[in-house]
C-alpha cells in the first residue's frame, strides 16, 4: 500500500499528475469513473488517494467516494481536486475525512508539497499499524513460579505451529496477553492480530462485525476476519457467540471462507484462530448452548491460563511492573514496594486475578501522598482477607479454646499462608519464617499440615 491513485475523469489531467509523479519518483495508477476507482481500491488499497469531485458516467461522485474509503480504509489520506471549488465544497470534504482540497487549475509545486505531506502520513500511519501488531512482546509475559514457568513452555510449543489454540482460565488470568504472546513469536507476528470481543457485541451485529457487509448504495464494508487476513484472529470468550454465527464460524474454521451479510461472492481469507473462555465449555455444550462440533474445531491445543493464587511468588515482580507501567503512561509516582507491602499481597485472595492487582496498584498510586515505599497499611481492606485454602479462625471462636488449641490454630494458619505464599516450596518457607527445613517438616506434621507433593521435588532440587 504506497502507490497513489488518480481519479479523474479527464484524460489529460490524469496523465499530466501521473507522468509527473512518476518524475517524482512515485508508483500511481489511474480510474476514470466511480466503478474503476472502488475496483482499483477493492483490489489493492492505495497510499494515498487524488480524487476529483465531480466524475462523468459515474454511479458515485468524489465525495461519496471519499466517504466509502473513509470508512472502510481511514488510515489513507485523500487529497480532492475540484475545477468548481468553493468554500462549501472545500469545507464538506474536510468534514468527510479530505487530507486537504486544492482547486483546478492547480499549481505543480502546491501539488506535489501536499502529496509528499500525505504520503509521509500514510507511512507514519503504517508503521504505527505495525508497531501496535508488534505491541505485545515476550517480555511481557513476567513470572518466575512453577505454573508460569509450565504455562509459558505450553505457548512456547504452540508459536511453532499454526494450530488452533483453546485459552481456558478464569477472568483477569491473562488470557489475551497469552494469544498475543503466540502471535508475536509466530510466523505471523507481522500481520494483524484482531480481537473478536465476543462477549460485547450485540448478537444482531456479530455476523456483520465478523463477516463484513456489502451493498449497491453502501459498497463492501471488511468485517474482522478479513482485517485479520494472514495473521491472527481472537475470539474473547467465545462461548458468548451466538449459535447462528457459530455454524457460520465452523464453516470458516473447515474452509477458509465465507460470505459478507448481503453478499454473493466468497471470500478466502488465512486466519489461523485462538479463542478463550472462562466457562467449562463442555457444560455449555451440554445445556445447548455451544456447539460440540465448534468446540472440537477450536480445541485443537488447549491452554490453561493460572489464575493469580497459583502464581503467588510472581505477585511482587508483577506489582513492580504495573508501578512502572503506570508511572510511564499515565505519569503516577514511581514508588518502590515495601517488603511488608510484598508480603501482604502475596497472602491475599485475588478473584480478580491480575488484573484485580493492577486496578489495585493503580489505585494506591492515586491515592498515595507519592512519597517513599508502599506500605502495607496502604493496602485496601481486602488485604486482610485470607489466602483460599487458608481459613481464619474467627475471634469468637479463638476465645472459647484455650491457649495451646488457640495458638495451634495461628501456628496453622500462619504456615499455610506462608506455604502458600512460596508456591509450596518448604525450602523457602523454612528460610522466611526462620526455621530449619527439618524443623518445619516436624511443625508442619504435628499441626496436621501436608504440604502439596510439589514441595518435596523443589526441595531435593534445591538441595542438590
């Protein structure tokens, strides 16, 4: 997409700008109608558009043509020509999206300073495209834990291949950032990575949204599918689909093709497909609901996403990491995170997952006085909520048993939070809370503490 059009309906006109862009240096093509111009579009979208207003034996004039390219390719900038200009129309093209208007007869140097100006923003335009395609890069997938380490080995395999891949996980995990992951460290990683929110569209537009549209009076409108052509297509929760477009997207999943809402022709398109969800898809499919021949399409390398609780020794890194994000985007202070402040988010519970701890970072930022570390006691009141799997015995409870039971219920809490915190790894557990790891088998035995089976492994490692 760096040529430039030419549509005039003069001869002469055309080939004068013509011959003298290719001076310049420049690739162009010509149309002189309506039919020619949207078929040279349609077939190749061009660089930049030179437009006249008014087009003899044309089904369109330049200003419907300006608004069919500006709804279906924004990013290219049209310059009108006009040998009836005036304000009014100068004014109305503008209005419609007209990179810039300049009446006939027109002086070459004028000519030629406007289109080196449109061609350097259609440039910027596509390199800000391939920036956002390239946005999602390996370091941002950040952990260290034993189910990060086993998640990321998991996509690692599947970029090598162009496998369709089945996210599961609950909401905040990360999902998205996986598929993104995969796209960028894929053969794909140029072309487009589109995002099919599932859950958000209204289900009498989803065809539309996905397949595209095509009129006499509208002309054809890409739907996501063709947008995402040779790349990546995303299907967010995709049991939120309705059942009618899941028959139509089996079809796109069994021969790469499908037809716009009001078309008659085919469209091929090379899309390889992730999809996730948080829902058991096999309950979906059981009450109705989601068909099992999609499900199998889609499935073909499912990935579990952990949720945040089973990643509790990355809770600070990623912290970390959102402090610095928001101090560079959004421009909050960039403060350190307290060891205090550390621990306590690692024994918290997150049914929001990841995303539940950056809403909670970017609020302790806002409200902070922006000064020193933050402290645990900047920490919202969900902090002192225990770890799943680790229950607070209630005061009232506590002051009905007498002292040893009372401090073997502390002891036991305390310990499993602990564990928890360390991803189940006694070594470290034994290091933080000032025992040996002997002695912590021993504690954790009498208070009828088993730790999981991992522990064991990751110990013998560690030791040896």
């Amino acid at each position: 997409m760096s040529d430039i059009l030419i549509v005039d309906d003069e001869r002469d006109i055309r080939e004068v700008i013509s011959d003298i862009l290719g001076d310049e240096g420049y690739d162009t093509r010509l149309a002189a109608n309506s039919d020619e111009a949207m078929a040279a579009i349609r077939s190749e979208p061009p660089g930049l558009l030179i437009l006249d207003i008014w087009l003899k034996d044309s089904q369109m004039d330049g200003i419907d043509i300006l608004k069919t390219v500006k709804r279906d390719h924004p990013d290219i900038p049209v310059i009108i020509i006009s040998g009836h200009g005036n304000i009014e129309i100068a004014v109305a093209a503008i209005k419609q999206g007209a990179y810039d208007f300049i009446e006939k007869p027109f002086n070459i140097d004028q000519l030629l300073v406007v289109i080196r100006r449109g061609m350097e923003t259609s440039r910027l335009r596509r390199e800000n495209q391939a920036l956002r395609r390239r946005e999602s890069t390996p370091s941002q997938m950040l952990g260290s834990s034993t189910a990060f380490r086993a998640l990321l080995s998991q996509l690692d395999k599947v970029t090598r291949s162009n496998g369709r891949v089945m996210l599961t996980g609950l909401s905040g995990t990360g999902k998205e950032l996986a598929a993104r992951y995969v796209h960028a460290n894929s053969a794909r990683a140029e072309a487009p990575f589109v995002t099919v929110n599932c859950a958000a569209v209204a289900a009498e537009r989803m065809e539309e949204v996905l397949f595209g549209h095509e009129g006499p009076e509208t002309g054809i409108t890409q739907g996501l599918l063709e947008q995402a052509n040779g790349g990546v297509v995303y299907l967010d929760e995709v049991a939120d689909l309705p059942p009618g477009t899941q028959s139509k997207i089996l079809r796109v999943l069994v021969d790469q093709t499908f037809l716009r809402v009001g078309g008659g022709d085919k469209v091929r398109v090379d899309v390889r497909v992730i999809s996730s969800t948080s829902r058991d898809l096999e309950t979906e499919i059981a009450e109705g609901r989601f068909r099992r021949e999609l499900f199998h399409r889609l499935n073909v390398v499912p990935v579990r996403v952990p949720g945040l609780e089973e990643r509790r020794e990355d809770i600070p890194l990623l912290a970390e990491h959102f402090i610095a994000l928001l101090h560079e985007t959004q421009g909050l202070p960039k403060r350190a995170l307290s060891e205090e402040a550390a621990a306590l988010l690692q024994t918290m519970n997150w049914p929001g997952n990841i995303r539940q701890l950056r809403n909670m970072i970017e609020r302790i930022l806002i409200l902070g006085d922006g000064s020193d570390a933050i402290s645990a006691a900047e920490l919202p009141g969900e902090a002192s909520a225990p770890s799943e799997g680790a229950r607070v015995i209630v005061s009232g409870s506590v002051a009905t048993l007498p002292l040893r039971e009372a401090r073997e219920a502390f002891e036991r809490e305390y310990l499993v939070t602990q564990i928890n915190r360390f991803g189940g790894n006694i070594s470290r557990t034994a290091e933080f809370v000032g025992m040996e790891r002997s002695a912590l088998h021993r504690k954790l035995k009498s208070l009828g503490v088993v730790p999981p089976a991992r522990s064991d492994r990751d110990d013998a490692a560690a030791a040896g």
